[in-house]
C-alpha cells in the first residue's frame, strides 16, 4: 500500500476533496515557515508557535470531515438505491 492510496476514495479513484486538501496542507506546512523566516511575515516567535499547529489542525480536520460527510452520503445513497 502506497501513500497514494489515501487520495483514492470508495471507488478506487482519486477524489478531488482528497487531493486538493493534501496540496493544502503540504503547502501550508512548507510555505508558512518560508515566509516567516525570511520576514515576508511578521510574526513573533509566541505568535506562530501558537498558530501554526492550530492552522495545520484546521486543515487537516476540514478536509478530514469533507471527506468523511461525502463518504457518508455515498454509503448513504447506495444503501438507499439497493432499498428501492
């Protein structure tokens, strides 16, 4: 199993939501700290310890609940159209 196979949804393709919030997220994790060290940002030390971890947090836990509710309802639909 590759690191890949996360992107890759119920039907076994790569879902939209799922690589658009792992871009997100490597992004943030990457460029935030660039643009702090360099001063394109002003931050104090205090400040960005604090809000770097809840913006990651926030990422991951957005795109972790978008997922999980689209799941749901596909799960929701098929379960639904097998009834019918």
């Amino acid at each position: 199993m590759t690191i890949l196979n996360a992107l890759k949804g119920i039907s076994g393709e790569f879902e939209v939501q799922r690589v658009l919030g792992t871009f997100g997220t490597v992004v943030f994790t990457v460029s935030v700290p660039a643009l702090v060290s360099t001063g394109v940002i002003q931050a104090s030390l205090e400040g960005f310890c604090l809000a770097y971890p809840a913006g990651i947090a926030t990422l991951i836990g957005t795109t972790a609940g978008a997922i999980a509710l689209k799941d749901r309802q596909v799960a929701k639909a098929k379960a639904e159209e097998k009834a019918a």
